[in-house]
C-alpha cells in the first residue's frame, strides 16, 4: 500500500488527459496484467515505466513486476534502467480487458462456464443464439475441447451411417429410437463445435497452416444431409476466407460419389460469395471436372457445378441474401395461411439457419440448398440461431421419421441400397474346383477360404 500511496501523491504530475489514463491504468489491474504478460522484459527488469503518450520523454507510470504501482514521472523525467511500454500497447490492454470484462458478465449472465457448455452439448436443435454467443466468446480459450469433441461426434456419426441399413431403420423398437435420438442430436453438435472452431482454426490458416485438414473438417456438416448442419459448413468455409480455398479444391477433385459432392462444393460456393477476390480461384476449381464423379457422366453434378458458376458471377451478394429470405417468407406464409412481410430479417435469418430440414433425397431442397448456403455464407455464426424470446414460441421439434429419411438417404446416395451382384457364377461345394486341379471344391480351394 506503500507504493500505491506515493503514486497516488505523484499523480499531481500530469494534466488532465494524462491523469485519467493513469487512474485508468490503476483501476484496471487486469490491463496492467495484460501489458506486463505481452512485454518482452528483462529478467532483470524489477519495474516498468508504461508510456502515458505516443511521444517520447513520458510522461511515465512506474509499476513494479507484479503490477503494483510505485510512482509517476512526469514529462521529461528520466525512467533510469526500467523497460518503457509504449502507448499504443497500453491501449491494446485496455480492449482486451474491455472484452474480456464482456465475456465474464455474459457467461456469467448465461449461468457459468460448466452450464453454458452443458447446454452447448445437450440443446441439440433448440441451442438459444444468447448461448451461442457467450460460447463463441470463450471458444477461443476452450479450443482443444472443442476440437477432441468435434472429432469424437464426427466419429459417431460415421459409425452409425456405416452400421444403420434400410432394414434397419424400419425397426421401431426402442434401441433403433434412442440410436436415432442420439445421431440427430450428434448431427447438431457436429454443428455447434464446427462454428465454435472458426475463431482459432482461423488464426491456424493466417499461420501458415496447410489447409487441407480445415476443408476436410468443414464438409463434415453436410454429411448427415441436415440443414442446418449443411448451412454451418458454409458459414465455417466462409469465415476461414481463400486462404483454405486450395483445400476445398483437392476435395473437389477427389468427389467418388454424390454423398462426397456437397461438402466442398458448398464450401467453394461459401468462400467465393463473401470473399470477391477469391472467386476466379472459385471458379477455377469449380470447372475441373477431373474427379471421379465427373469421369462417371453425373448429371446432379455437372448441375449444381453450373449453378454454382452461375451464382458466382452475380454482382450484388445482397441479392442472395434477398433471395433465401423470401424463400423462407413463403413456406412461412404458406404454412400459417398468412403474410409473413412483417417478420423481421433477424428472426427469418435464424429460421433459415435453425428450422431442420433434409435435403439428400429431395429434389426441390437440393435445388435451394446453394442459395440458402450462399445466404450462410454472408452470415456470421450467432446469426444461424433464434433469441430465446423466439424459439420458446416456434415448434422445432425432432422428428423421427425425417431422421429415419436422411439416413436412408445416405444410404442411397453411397450405393449401399444396391443389390449384391457375382462378377462370376457361384462354385457349388461338389463343382470342379475353379483352380483346375480337378478335385471338387469343397476338397480343395474351400479348405483355404
């Protein structure tokens, strides 16, 4: 208290802007941590003269190594051996604590770190933007949680795809629902996490980071072929901007099936339409019809790479925006037999984002999927989900038969729902082995089978 004491007497040694930055400072013991942390000092350096000007010759307040204060000089006293901070990082301290002061109210609003994250894992579809938000915010200091559960939800649901079969999912007993519940609420977390990884997947790629692995990751929503899950692909492609646009164009090249199309064609799309400067790479990578999918004459794939090109090459991105609003204003319309002109663009926005739809095996959903991405990929993350004052009054319910529908369409779209076929006729137990030893089958190349 000593110091504090003799600092505040010297305080009379600034005038008026300079003395309210250095109450600031002494007020704000997290900005003086977060000066001290950033700078490279000495490990001799037992204070630090922090620079109240751009200019140089102070004035200076003098704190010591663990943040307590000692003394003030004024302009043109001399600072001796201590390490000066200059200005501009000690207004940088002071919006990272400015920032850091809204994350612990707004998480603390929210109930916590330990219930937000609870909430993040088990909301499913009806996750609130409000806990969006404060996720978002403390994302960046929970990345390898974020990343290890991103990975594990991805794992489930490839394994429920690879095991479920369409004889299967016809069941309706117990064990065949709670495996449903559980993909369709994993399908959402796939969601949550992917948003959630932007921020520091982001700082990744401006490191240097080779971008394929980030692409890969960003196809997984469209996988399961729900929506919105589809919808945060794009929205992740877009915010990680060109840099990981090689990345998508390897996946692009090495499409073997419809299932695979959608992933970096959504996240080409994505990129192309919220970064301008990107959009002949986009292009470029979209007219290479080198993949497998393209050498097997798919039409579904030829189409949607001509849409894609062709929504490339509109001018005004908020024409795309326009264009999934009013789609939703007209389902909207249509479902309730009234005008749904009066909706404010917030709340379509998250009803774009939030309502659970399947697109795989339909059509007309296919057809809008590019648009409604296009919309996601002008989008920033919180935007894809409803306020809590909305959602407790929209029916976002799961529905199991739609689950059901989406995995028989994955199903169908690997090629899984296909009859086994022989290349060559079965060889009877008593046939001529095909060996051509001349014993029978079963006494000889059936023992080794």
């Amino acid at each position: 208290m000593g110091h504090d004491a003799h600092f505040l007497r010297r305080l009379e040694r600034l005038d008026r802007r300079q003395l309210d930055l250095a109450l600031g400072l002494y007020r704000d013991p997290r900005a003086v941590k977060l000066i001290l942390a950033a700078a490279d000092l000495p490990d001799a350096a037992d204070r630090v003269a922090l620079s109240l000007t751009e200019a140089p010759g102070g004035p200076h307040v003098i704190v010591a190594r663990d943040g307590g204060f000692v003394t003030c000089l004024g302009e043109g006293m001399t600072t001796g051996r201590c390490p000066v901070v200059p200005r501009r990082q000690i207004d940088v301290a002071f919006e990272d604590s400015a920032r850091l002061g809204r994350f612990d109210a707004r998480v603390a609003m929210r109930g916590g770190v330990d219930e937000l994250l609870t909430r993040i894992v088990r909301a499913g579809h009806r996750l609130a933007q409000e806990d969006f938000e404060a996720a978002y915010l403390i994302a960046p200091l929970i990345q390898p949680i974020i990343v290890d559960s991103l990975l594990e939800a991805v794992d489930v649901i490839d394994e429920v795809q690879r095991s479920m079969t369409l004889r299967r999912l016809r069941r309706t007993d117990d064990k065949t629902t709670t495996l449903l519940r559980s993909y369709a609420t994993t399908t959402d977390l796939v969601r949550h996490l992917l948003l959630l990884s932007i921020p520091a997947n982001r700082a990744h790629l401006d490191d240097g980071a080779q971008p394929y692995p980030f692409a890969l990751l960003g196809t997984r929503g469209c996988y399961a072929g729900d929506v919105p899950a589809a919808l945060a692909s794009a929205t992740f492609a877009a915010q990680l901007g060109p840099a990981v646009v090689p990345g998508y164009a390897q996946l692009w090249r090495e499409i073997k099936s419809t299932h695979g199309l959608f992933g970096p064609m959504l996240g080409l799309l994505a990129v192309g339409v919220r970064h301008p400067s990107a959009r002949d790479e986009v292009a470029a990578a979209l007219r290479d019809h080198s993949a497998p999918i393209f050498e097997a004459g798919s039409r579904l794939a030829s189409g949607l790479a001509d849409q894609m090109l062709a929504m490339l090459s509109k001018g005004d991105p908020a024409d795309l925006v326009d264009a999934a609003r009013a789609l939703i204003r007209q389902a909207s319309a249509a479902r309730s037999g009234s005008g749904a002109d009066a909706l404010p663009d917030a709340l379509i926005d998250g009803l774009i984002g939030s309502t659970r739809g399947h697109w795989l095996g339909s059509r007309p959903n296919t057809a809008l999927l590019p648009i409604l991405a296009a919309w996601a990929a002008l989008r920033e993350p919180a935007d894809l989900y409803l306020p809590t004052e909305w959602l407790s009054h929209i029916s976002t319910g799961l529905d199991l038969d739609r689950v059901r529908e989406g995995l028989a369409d994955v199903i169908r779209f690997e090629g899984r729902d296909l009859p086994i076929t022989r290349a060559t006729p079965k060889v009877g137990r008593n046939d001529p082995c095909p060996c051509g030893s001349g014993r029978k089958y079963k006494k000889c190349c059936l023992r080794n089978t």
